[in-house]
C-alpha cells in the first residue's frame, strides 16, 4: 500500500472515530453550539432596535440589524465550535490514547488530520444549524447569486480550517481539558471585539483599530459582502491572507508539538 493509501485509510479512521466520539458525548458541542444562537436571539430582540440605530446611518430597523448580525453570529459559531476540537485533541494527549497510537503501524499524521476533518464538518452542521434560527426569524439574502453563496461557503469553510488548526494547536499545549478550554476562550472573543454587533466606525477611536485589524473583521465584511451585497474592498483578500497564514501557522505549530511531545 502507498504511503498516500495508508494516509487516507488511517485518516479516515480517525476521523471516523471523532465523528462517533462527538456523538456519543453531545454535552460539550451542544453548548458550545448554544452560546451564538443565544447570543444571536439576544441581540435581534433585546438590543436589536437600540443597536440597529448605528446601521446604516440609523432608524435602519430590526430586519436591517438581523441582516446585518448574523454574518457576526455565523463566524463566531466556527470560533466556538473549534473550541471543542482544543478540549479534544488535549484529552487525547493527556489520557494516553495518543501514547497508544504512536505504537501501532498507523500514519503518523492521521491522528491530527482526522481532528481537524471532523471538526470542519462539525462547523459546518453548526453554521448550517444558526443558519435555520436565524431565517426562521427573518434573515434573508435575496440579492445573493449562486457563485457569491459558494464563495461564501468556501470562506466559512476556510475560516473553519484555519481556526481547527490554531484550536488544535492549543489543545496540544494544554496540560488538561480545562487549560485547552481557556487558552482556545480568544476564538470566542475576538468576533465580539470586531464588526459583528456594530461598524467599526460606530466605536469609539482608540478602539477601532484592535477591530478592524484583526481576523475576524475582514471575514465577517466579506460574508455581508457576499451574501447581503455591501462592499467588500479589501476585506476579501485580508481574509483569505488570515485564513491561510493562521492554517499555515497552526499547521506547523501543531506538527511540531505533536512529534516532540511524548504526553
């Protein structure tokens, strides 16, 4: 069998095992799944008409801030949900599964790939997920063609790998399941310091540039630009540059750890 053969075979073994392995324990992905949908059914009817007066000049109503959120609220979903890859991939170093794996005839690298494939698809059910809430309470992109909604997805998965990777990275540093949840918590809280609640320009000054020149803010700009017809700019090629050095760091990042570290 090719070294190529074996890698699938191996990674899709792993990645099998993740799949089932969130199955069988659906606490942790249901919370984290939880937080952006309340989050998004939070901002739409709590502050909704507050927030929506810094839309488009103001008076721009709750239709108009839901538009304009969820693109906020379907990124920080990814963010969320690959904290649950870094809680995973640590539990694995630290309750000697890993330790076992290293002994047996298996492709080195299919123990990470599989992490990072499930957790991708896992993203992707939770973005599919927070897409049904929120056109279920008004959420529409009527204006969209079919290749800016392709484009959009290809950017979320995008986005997805790059954070798996990162998350992954994290996990493999973690000495436990608490410390990856807590060093992996900046994925959560980078998008409600960027765009997705309020334009960067409605921010007071000293704050707007830890906004607009971070990952998530050219990602979310681009979304709307896609799916609701804004400007896009140079938000389109700042993320695709965020998405693949943060995936070629994590990639490196993770490779490195996960050689060296004997755990």
């Amino acid at each position: 069998m090719s070294s190529l053969s074996l890698a699938v075979r191996d990674s899709s073994t792993m990645l099998r095992r993740n799949l089932l392995h969130a199955r069988r324990y659906p606490s942790l992905t249901l919370n984290l799944l939880l937080t952006p949908i309340v989050l998004l059914l939070l901002f739409v009817y709590v502050f909704g008409d507050v927030l929506s007066a810094g839309i488009n000049g103001g008076g721009a109503g709750r239709s108009a801030y839901i538009a304009y959120l969820v693109p906020g609220i379907v990124l920080m979903t990814i963010g969320g949900t690959v904290v649950g890859t870094a809680v995973s991939v640590s539990n694995d170093m630290t309750e000697g599964i890993i330790a076992r794996f290293r002994t047996m005839a298996i492709h080195r690298g299919s123990v990470l790939i599989g992490h990072v494939v499930g957790s991708v698809l896992q993203s992707i059910m939770s973005v599919v997920l927070v897409g049904v809430v929120a056109v279920a309470i008004g959420f529409r992109s009527t204006d969209a063609t079919a290749l800016e909604w392709l484009a959009a997805f290809g950017l979320i998965a995008l986005v997805a790998m790059a954070l798996t990777w990162i998350a992954v990275g994290m996990g493999l540093v973690s000495p436990n399941s608490e410390a990856a949840s807590n060093n992996a918590l900046p994925l959560i809280v980078l998008p409600l310091i960027s765009s997705a609640f309020v334009p960067v320009d409605a921010m007071p000054g000293w704050f707007q540039p830890i906004a607009e020149y971070q990952p998530f803010t050219p990602a979310i700009e681009t979304l709307r630009g896609l799916l609701l017809g804004s400007e896009i700019g140079h938000n389109g090629w700042l993320a695709v540059a965020w998405c693949l050095g943060l995936t070629v760091l994590g990639y490196l990042w993770s490779k490195a750890v996960f050689q060296r570290d004997p755990k």
